[in-house]
C-alpha cells in the first residue's frame, strides 16, 4: 500500500480551490466552499484510504474530516523523562500501525490475541489519524516539563453558559482518533488502551459523526450539518491555503522552541437541546446563527449559497445579519477580527437518553489555532450571552497542546522529549 497522504479518490477532495474553478467551467470562486468541514461525500470513502502520519505537522488537524471521530482523554503515568519517552514512542509504534494497517499477528490462544478482532484478520487504514496532544496538567505536575509548558496552554474554565461536568473535563493528554467507519475509531481506541495500560488511563471520551452528503453537481463542496440542522464550517478558514494555516493554526512565534509545527486544540462538548430548538421558529433559528437552514447563505444575501460572505458594512444595524447571531458575533468581520480566526473541525454526537428523559445530543466542538487566547478564548467571550445559548450547554472538554508532527523512523514528541 503506497504510503502517500491520500488515496486517489479522497485526492479528489483536495484540490485546490483554483484548480477545481479551472476544472469546472463556470464555477464561480463563491460557489466553491474547500475546507476541512466539508461533508463527507457517499461514496468516495474506502477502507483502503492512507492519511499519512508523517509530516512537520500531526495528520488530523488540516486533513479532511472523515465521517467518524472521537476525543478521548488520559491521565499520563510518566514521571521521569525516560517514562515519558516511552510514551511516546509506543504511541508512536501504535500511530504508524494503525494509520497504514496490516495483518494482525498470530499469537499462541493460550495468550490474549494481539489485536481485538473488531476489523477482522487484517486492518485496513480507512482514512485513520490519530492526533496526540498535550494537557496543561501534564506540565503542571511534572517540575522536569514546567518550562516547556507552552506559551498560552492553561486549564479550561467555566464561560457564562457553561454546566461543566468534572468527569468530562481536562485530562494530562488528548487523542483524537478520525477514520472513515466508527469502528476503525472504535479500534484504534482500543488498541491504544490496551497497548499502554501502565501509562494511559482513560479519564473520558466522546465520539461523534457528521453526515455524507450526495455529490454535488459541478463537484461543488457543501459543509456537513450539525444536530440544531445548520451546515457548520461555512466560513472556515480554507484548510488548502498553507500561508493561512501557518497564521492561524500552527504555533510557533513566541512558544518554546520544541513546539513549532504544534497547534492549541480547544475541545467543548456542547449539548444541544434538540426538542427546544425543534419548537422554535424557523425564522428565529436563521436570526440566530445569521444563515439560512437549508443552504447556510448568510442572511443578507438569503438567495447565494453558503460559501457567500456576508457584508456587515451595508448592515450596519443588523437588520439582516442580527448584531447578536452566532456568525456575527463570532466574526464582526471587521479590521483585527480575523486575529481570532481558528479552524474548527467538529463532530455531532448522539449518547442516548439523559435521565429526565431529554435526548443527550450535541457537538464534539473542536477547534485548532496557533494561539488559543486570540482565537478560541476570544470569540468564546464574544459569544459570551448569545442567543444561541438558550438551546445550548457546553458540559464538558478541555485545552491541549498538538505536539509536532514526525517523519517515517522518527517518533512523536521528540523536540519536547530533547529539552528536558
Ligand atoms: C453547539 C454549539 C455551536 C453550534 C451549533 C455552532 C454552529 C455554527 C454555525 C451553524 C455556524 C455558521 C456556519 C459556519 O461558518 O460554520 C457557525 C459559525 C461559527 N462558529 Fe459556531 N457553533 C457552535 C459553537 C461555537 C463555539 C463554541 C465557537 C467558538 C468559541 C464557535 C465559533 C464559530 C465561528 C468562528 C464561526 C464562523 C463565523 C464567521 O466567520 O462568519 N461556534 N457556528
């Protein structure tokens, strides 16, 4: 199997944007929504799909979003520099196995067998990424790590809206695990739990999914929805723009040395209280996010599609754009604003029935930036009050630290590992 990044037909997501406008005559710029949170197309995913491990940056964080994910999060049993290593290395020897699949060795039956059998005799790759990063607690804890702590990694506190739940918040490490099928995400967790029980101890995790979409006439791109029936990731960043990417979502100005390459991960899991939201208005859901529900334009051009960018200059008062919707207060879109410009590439979830019979429905919120106060701690405060959060409860989630990516025969964390 070739250990290239894509396989030809995710490949086919990655065009550029101009080459895809050159491919499709008449397909205007505007029409062409190219980002991470592009929904999945039914179809184009295969089992045999390769998202390479290997690079300057984790794979995972600027690679399409598969249709499956999860955050899982540990408390790290590593209190030298040795043990540490350890970690990572293992984690690394799990990374590259599972990223590029293989068959599952024969052990003797008198033995646990070597793999848990979800996927069968062989694993396939099916898109997998598996991103490690890093909590503030794990710094904190360990005098020896201290000085490396980046420049703005801190434990996540309560925001106005927030119901934090303790045991689904923080953690020494997160791994975010993204494959094609829920059980290759399902699998790589497993594997990993079961490889490093000595020094990982699962603390929580959460999955989610997004929905694949027919394709679109022309190749045109569409955002996935989310559970509230929104397309979400309209106005991201574009995920194929290198120079964009390493402003906003690569750290590296200011942080120590060994972080270069890294990236802040915000994660919220954020309760949508579906059976409200499903009593309200149609016209006061747009109000709220700023953008239409079936194709996401933004309101003051309700007609365009919603690659659209909305102009707050003739709307000064908001009266198509309300001054207090989710988009407008997340993105005033005005001189300085797009310091705070983050990546987000989230999953919806679905756990079930909470006890007061209220279905436990939500989104794994996760966002990536260079700088997690400019970005994510900033625009949460900007949406500190919105409308929005009558409908909403963040209840869980944390702050980490991407390490840098590795290439083939070295391993992850390394820099850091070097420094201390
Ligand atoms: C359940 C919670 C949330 C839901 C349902 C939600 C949904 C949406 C939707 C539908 C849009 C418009 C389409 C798009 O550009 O993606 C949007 C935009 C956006 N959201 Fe959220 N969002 C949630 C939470 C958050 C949080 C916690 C943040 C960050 C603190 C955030 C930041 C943004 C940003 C930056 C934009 C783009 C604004 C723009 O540039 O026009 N969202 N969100």
């Amino acid at each position: 199997m070739a250990n290239e990044p894509f396989s030809p037909t995710r490949r086919g997501l990655l065009t550029g944007a101009a080459a895809l406008a050159a491919a499709v005559p008449g397909l205007a710029r505007a029409e062409i929504s190219l980002n991470v949170a592009s929904a999945p197309v039914t179809g184009e995913a295969a089992a045999a799909d390769i998202v390479s491990p290997y690079g300057r940056h984790q794979a995972g964080i600027t690679t399409p979003r598969p249709a499956n994910g999860m955050v899982a999060a540990f408390h790290v049993l590593a209190d030298t520099p040795a043990d540490l290593e350890r970690l990572f290395r293992r984690l690394t020897e799990r990374i590259v196995f599972l990223t590029h699949g293989g068959a599952v060795p024969e052990l003797d039956p008198k033995l646990p067998p070597a793999d848990s059998g979800l996927l069968g005799a062989a694993i396939l790759p099916d898109a997998t990424t598996i991103t490690v990063a890093l909590g503030t607690s794990l710094f904190d804890d360990r005098p020896w790590l201290a000085a490396q702590k980046p420049r703005v990694l801190q434990r996540m506190t309560k925001f106005f809206n927030d119901a934090l739940v303790a045991d689904l918040c923080h953690g020494d490490m997160s791994i975010q695990f993204c494959a094609n099928s829920q059980e290759s995400v399902v699998h790589a967790l497993r594997d990993i739990v079961k490889s490093i029980p000595d020094q990982l101890v699962l603390k929580w995790a959460q999955a989610g999914n997004v929905p694949a979409i027919a394709p679109q006439p022309g190749g045109a791109m569409e955002s996935a929805r989310n559970l509230l029936g929104f397309r979400d990731g309209s106005a991201n960043p574009d995920s194929g723009d290198v120079a964009l990417m390493e402003r906003v979502v690569w750290a590296g100005t200011g942080e120590p040395e060994w972080a270069a390459g890294g990236s802040y991960q915000a994660v919220r899991i954020i309760r949508n209280l579906v059976e409200r939201w499903d009593r309200t208005p149609l016209g006061e859901q747009e109000r709220i996010f700023g953008r239409t529900k079936i194709t996401g334009a933004p309101l003051d051009r309700p007609h365009m599609t919603e690659a659209e960018v909305p102009d707050y200059t003739t709307d000064p008062d908001g009266a198509a754009v309300p001054l207090d919707s989710h988009i407008r207060l997340a993105n005033d879109r005005k001189p300085g604003t797009d310091a705070s410009l983050m990546l987000r590439r989230p999953f919806n979830y679905v756990n079930g029935v909470l006890k007061n019979g209220q279905l436990d429905q939500g989104l794994l919120f996760i966002a990536w930036q260079a700088d997690l106060e400019r970005s994510f701690i900033a625009v949460q405060r900007r949406l500190d009050g919105e409308p929005l959060e009558e409908y909403i409860k963040p209840v869980g989630g944390g702050y980490f630290f991407a390490l840098p990516g590795f290439t083939e025969g070295d391993w992850l964390g390394r820099s850091l590992i070097e420094t201390v």
